[in-house]
C-alpha cells in the first residue's frame, strides 16, 4: 500500500519519516539523503550525508569541512538500509554524480529523481529508467509549451559568431558540459575559463570526464580577437553587461536568461515536458508526486489515468 506521507514536507525540508532522514534538505539535519552537488540540493552542516562518491567531492571542495560530519558514500545500483527503508542511488543524468533515490519499504517503491535530464552528455553518467509505484518527480519544466532544442545544434550556433563570445554558465555541470561539446563541435574555437571554475575542472579530471582543450582566462588573449570562448560564472556574466568586442551570450534552458534576441543557447540540463513524459512512461508509476515547479500540467495531462499530487 502506498503511504502518502512517506515524505512530507516540514521546517527543514522534505522528510521520510519511516527512517528519519532528509532529500536534499534546506537545513541541517542529522540525516540528509543528497542527490547532487548544486547547492540548491546540496547544504552544508548536515551531521550524517548519504550520496555518492563524485557529489560529496564536490561538496568538500565547495564546504570543506563544513560538508558534513560524517559520509556514508554509495556507488550506484547499490542497495543499502536506514532504519526499514532499502535505498539505490540510480544514475539521473543531471551532473557527475546525480542520483535518483529509489526508496524500497514494505514492498512500495518511491524513486526521487532529483533533477536529471535524458539529453546525452559526455561529462556525466547517463540517466537510467527504474520502475517505481510512486515517481517523485522535479517539474522545472513540466509544461507542454516547452522543448529544448538538440545541445549539438545549439553549441554550433558558435561557429557563425567570428567575434570572441562571453559565455555565461553555472559553474558546476554547465561549465564543463560546454567546455566538451565545444571542444566536439565546434573546435575552431579557443576556450578560456574562469580562474573559480578550473578546481571544478580538477575534479572532473579525477572522476575520468575529459573535458578537452581550455586554459585559465588571460585578458592579454582575450584581447586578441582569435574566436575565444570565454566561460565565466553568472556573478562575472552580469558583471560585464557594457562589455564591448565580445558576443554575451547565457547557456540556459530558461528564455529569461537568453540576453540576445538574435543569439540565443537554449542548452538545460533538466527534462523538458517530452522528457518528464517519457521517464513516467518508463517507470510505470501508480502516482506521481511533482517538485521543484509546477506539476498542474501533469494533473491535468494525466486527468484521472495516473493520480498526481502537487507536493511543491
């Protein structure tokens, strides 16, 4: 039988009673279950962390101590127990290291996908279908009108810009997911990053990602106009808003964040709606409990085939 408060929400964040620890909380807790290292998901001060092995690397390099009092790090499609509850970290696509939970107690599955994409991306594990009763699903982008484009055709749209290219990115995921495709794609292209992104690059570089040829910003080549791409974290991104010589452009699944009409890089690294559909269709699930966005279409797309329930 399914149990609708397996999790819940309560001051500190989503909470599975049955075994007393946190998804991803919002404060620190004693027990927290953390799916993937952006700090949206990913808090310092918690006492016990449960995840893997690459986010709680990139945890300690971001917290350093701070990250956790102690870690308890599992590799994926490895069952283990808290308290009645066996918990699988299932590979979600989303950046090295992202999980989706798959929670097992008294027979009912629960899969928290946490955000994952199905789009391919060499710079991570690829996503992998899971049969659950219950999908606990992010819906960032959980509406029909939105499709993101093919990242491939997005990331050559850099070949037509002859001018150097400001590139703003998130720091960790997006950073290095462009320094790869531009690298595959559009290889004319020269890369400088930002000197706050290179210790992630490292990182990377550890867990056996190639990222491909880039080197630290240098204003000395920048200054030359030799096609550089530079990548720069979105506090540096705004912070040039008069730049001049150089193309601005934001890689974003979000229209907001596109600064040119005429050039635009609509490359996410969350499900679009065909995606969210599709990962329902996979696993097969009795209800769905939608996140991080607005599950109404969902509600309204599923009517009374699948019983959707709004948790956020």
């Amino acid at each position: 039988m399914i149990l609708n408060d397996f999790i819940a929400f309560n001051a500190n964040g989503l909470y599975c009673r049955y075994a007393d620890f946190y998804l991803d909380p919002q404060l620190p807790v004693g027990n927290a279950m953390i799916s993937h290292a952006h700090a949206d998901h990913a808090k310092s001060g918690n006492i016990n962390v449960y995840t893997t092995a690459a986010t709680y690397a990139f945890m300690q390099l971001r917290y350093g101590k701070g990250a956790a009092k102690a870690s308890y790090l599992s590799a994926y499609n490895a069952p283990f127990t808290i308290g009645d509850v066996q918990i699988t970290f299932i590979p979600a696509g989303h950046m090295p290291g992202s999980a989706q939970v798959l929670m097992e107690y008294k027979g009912v599955r629960y899969l928290y996908t946490g955000d994952y994409k199905l789009q391919p991306d060499d710079t991570c594990e690829p996503f992998e279908f899971v049969k659950a009763d219950v999908l606990i699903t992010e819906s960032t982008f959980a509406d029909p009108s939105t499709a993101h484009p093919n990242p491939l055709q997005e990331i050559k749209k850099l070949s037509d810009i002859k001018i150097n290219i400001l590139l703003g990115a998130y720091s960790l995921g997006k950073a290095q997911r462009l320094i790869r495709m531009i690298n595959d794609h559009a290889p004319q292209k020269k890369i400088l990053v930002h000197h706050r992104i290179m210790p992630i690059n490292a990182i990377y570089q550890k867990l056996g990602f190639e990222l491909g040829s880039h080197q630290i910003y240098s204003r000395k080549l920048m200054k030359t106009q030799e096609e550089w791409v530079y990548i720069v974290p979105p506090f540096t991104f705004d912070s040039y808003i008069r730049a001049t010589g150089v193309k601005r452009l934001f890689a974003s699944g979000w229209k907001n964040l596109q600064v040119n009409n005429q050039d635009t890089l609509y490359i996410s690294d969350h499900a679009d709606w065909n995606d969210i559909i599709k990962t329902i269709e996979q696993t097969g699930p009795q209800e769905i409990w939608t996140l991080h966005g607005d599950g109404t279409h969902l509600k309204n797309y599923f009517n009374n085939d699948i019983f959707v329930k709004l948790l956020s």
